[in-house]
C-alpha cells in the first residue's frame, strides 16, 4: 500500500501524504512530486530548488544545467511521450528527465543558478501541453477502436511533432479496416466521455480489463476512457474525450512487427484538414469545377496526358526514323558497304542517343559513335554496331572513359557511359577509333 501519514488524503502514489512521508525519511533528497498528475492543466507552479549539477553532454542542447525541484507540472519524457518545455524563474527549461523518480530539469543559464532551497515559479509551454493530452488521449481511444474493429492490439506508440504513430501487431490494415476504426474513434470522442485516473498495486490489477498488461509492478495508474478503454499509463491527458477534437488517419506502413499507423488529432487534425482544404479549393477552381468533382476532373486530365503522351511517342518514332536515314544518307559506304557514323548532339539526353543509335545499327556494316556534351562538362557516349560486323562495342566504351574517370560499359553490340570529367570530344573518338582499330 501507498505510505499514509495521519491527517492528510491518500491520493496514491503522487499525492501529499506520499511525498510528507518521503520528506520525513529523507528530508536530504525528497522525491519529486508530480502535479501533472493530479492536474494535467496546471500551467504554472510553484516549487523549492532542492538540487542542481551539471547537465551530461547532449547533441541536441547546449551546456547547462539539471535542476531537482520538490515538485514540478513539467512532464519527463516517458511512454511514448515527449517532455514539456517552458521556464524555470528567468532559466529555459529545454528537457526533462525521470530518473528513478527523480524529476530533473535540463535549463540553459540566463544568468546566476538559485541557491539550494530557493523558491521557484515554473510555467511549462500551455499549448504543448494541450496539444500533447490530446494526442495521447486519442492514441489511447484510436488504439482500442483498433481492436474492436480489427482485433489489432497496438505494441509501440510515438507522439512526434507532426504526428503521432502506433504500431498493430497484424501484417495488414485494410482500407476498410482503417475507416472502421476511425469512424469508431470519432464517436467515443463526440460522446464525451470522462477520462477517470484510478491508482491500483499489481496485487489488485486483476480488477481493471486493461487492454494489455502493465509493464512496471507496485503502484499503478489505470487512465480510463469511462466504461470503453483502460491502460496502465503515466501521461498526461485531458480531462474527457470530447476535448480531444478530431482523429484523422494519415496513412499506413510496413515495419518489421506489424503496420505503423500515422494519424492526428484536436488542433494538428484540424491544420492538417485547413492545408488540404486550401489545396483542393485552389485546384478546384483551377479546374473550374467544384471541389467533389475534383477527381473525375483529374481523371479526364490523366487520360488526356496518356493519349497525348501516346502520340508524342508516335511522332518521336517517326521523327528518330527520319533523322536516322538522313544521317545515313550523308555517311558516304565504303567498297565494302560499311559506313562509320561520328556524331555529336549537344545536350541530348541519354535515352535520346541510344534511341538514334538502335535506329542506326539496325542497318548493315553500320558503325555508331555518339556523344551529347553536358551542361556540367561531362559528356554522354553511346556506341553501337550492326550486327553483322565484329568489334566488341563493350571494351571500347571502358578502354576510353578509364583516361577520363568515366563510368561506362555494355554489351558487344552496343555500351554506353559518360565522363566525370570535361574531356575533348575529339581525344574521346580518336580513343573510341584506335580500340576499334578504325582508321
């Protein structure tokens, strides 16, 4: 049982009596009592400077120190949960800590520490502290709808600063599965029902249906969702559900336990409801259509982009077909009818050449070198030969970007590559030419 001292309430774990009898044993070190617990809106309080040392080195906050105070509303990073942020008299409080029960605040100095003993004012930020039981409190709801639609138990739980995820134990969450869930959510919020804090032992735990076991023994605190969820927890959360505003699902993905669920909630939900209800207003209007017949405009757009696509394909077809029997045209045949075509097209992408050089080779005796210097200095190269002749288009295309630090190589029949570096167009055929032993 929880220590009692004679004339003061047992409030369980965290309440007068407990810390008395504490301060009593050991008035030298008393355990930090959490006012966050018995009221999750205080925003501002006041406590006695009971220790002070160093804070431990950190990536994240600049050297400062860690304060031990009697009591304290700012709530250590613990659950799931991130901490609170705030100040401490004139000191920024930038992280929070349970150490043992200890409640350490992390402050940057803005001028001389208070000595041992002094009194302080805290504030924590209120907004964070708001928008914090509302995630957690929907997280709670969100998870237990989870369950009674899908038989998906949550087993981790993040609360990040733009979402908050839970991890199911299932391997997959349907379309359906998630509508169902969310839906079931949103009517435990618009009941409003009150959220009751009990404090149990592990002896008398049996007592509550919590949705799974606790992982800490002793003294307990259940948070209830009235009469639909019951969770051994030691966040903050508000004080009924209707104050947890909106849940909305974001999305889904594949981690290695399971499926991880984003989602928000109360004023991140709303946010995220104004941006996307700007976006669709905006391109609504862009298509001069209402905003419910968004997506069959969107539709007919994509059909439009595939079939205008499919005839661009037809006239770059053509238009390759055509520029490649010019090309020929102009490339004078040898006695034995193979013809060497040298070429350069600046700034040509590289599916570009290769699709002149398929072109190209697909005539008899036909030898292809082509390069499309580069905006950044480098150069594309693509050769390729009919296949009717002999020379190993793979060996030569490496042989003559090794003397440039390009990367390259591909099949006897036709490679490809491009410099790292800027290089003379005339030093690589001349490279190209003495592999392939053209005169």
């Amino acid at each position: 049982m929880f220590p009692q001292v004679a004339g003061l309430p047992l409030l369980g774990p965290f309440g007068p009596a407990y810390y008395t009898a504490v301060i009593m044993s050991n008035p030298s070190r008393p355990v930090t009592r959490r006012l966050y617990h018995e009221d999750a809106t205080l925003a501002e309080f006041e406590a006695t400077l009971v220790e002070r040392r160093p804070a431990p080195a950190s990536t994240n906050h600049p050297p400062g120190h860690e304060l031990l105070l009697d009591q304290t509303a700012f709530y250590a990073t613990a659950g799931g949960q991130p901490h609170d942020v705030g100040r401490l008299a004139s000191l920024e409080v930038v992280d929070v800590r349970d150490e043992d029960g200890f409640i350490w605040h992390r402050v940057v100095e803005a001028g001389a520490l208070p000595l041992i003993g002094a009194p302080m004012i805290g504030a924590i930020d209120r907004d964070r502290r708001i928008d914090h039981t509302q995630q957690h409190t929907g997280q709670h709801v969100l998870s237990q709808a989870f369950i009674e639609t899908s038989m998906a138990e949550t087993v981790s739980f993040h609360l990040g600063v733009d979402s908050v995820t839970i991890d199911l134990s299932r391997g997959e969450v349907t379309p359906e599965q998630l509508v169902r869930a969310e839906q079931r959510a949103n009517d435990i919020v618009m009941e409003d029902r009150p959220i009751i804090i009990h404090w149990t032992t592990t002896a008398e735990i049996h007592r509550f249906p919590l949705r799974k076991p606790p992982v800490v023994e002793g003294d307990i605190r259940i948070v209830e969702i009235e009469g639909y969820d019951w969770s051994a927890c030691g966040g903050t959360h508000v004080a009924s559900t209707g104050r947890i505003g909106p849940i909305k699902i974001l999305g889904t993905t594949s981690v290695k336990q399971g499926v991880r669920v984003e989602f928000v909630c109360g004023r991140r939900a709303l946010t995220d409801y104004a941006w996307k209800h700007e976006l669709i207003r905006g391109t609504a209007a862009r298509f001069s259509t209402l905003g419910k017949n968004l997506g069959a405009s969107i539709e007919r757009l994509e059909e439009e982009h595939r079939e205008a696509r499919r005839r661009l394909k037809i006239l770059e077809e053509d238009r390759l077909d055509r520029e490649a029997a010019e090309i020929l045209a102009t490339c004078a045949a040898a006695a034995d009818g193979q013809r060497i075509v040298q070429l350069e097209r600046p700034g040509l992408a590289m599916d570009d050449l290769k699709a002149l050089a398929l072109r190209l080779r697909a005539h008899p005796g036909v030898l292809v070198l082509l390069a499309a210097p580069g905006s950044d200095g480098s150069t594309a190269l693509v050769f390729a030969r009919a296949d009717d002749r002999i020379e190993d288009m793979g060996r030569a295309m490496k042989t003559t970007l090794a003397a440039v630090g390009g990367k390259g190589g591909g099949r006897p029949e036709m490679a490809q590559g491009q410099t790292g570096t800027t290089a003379r167009i005339e030093d690589l055929w001349q490279a190209a030419r003495e592999v392939l032993v053209v005169g």
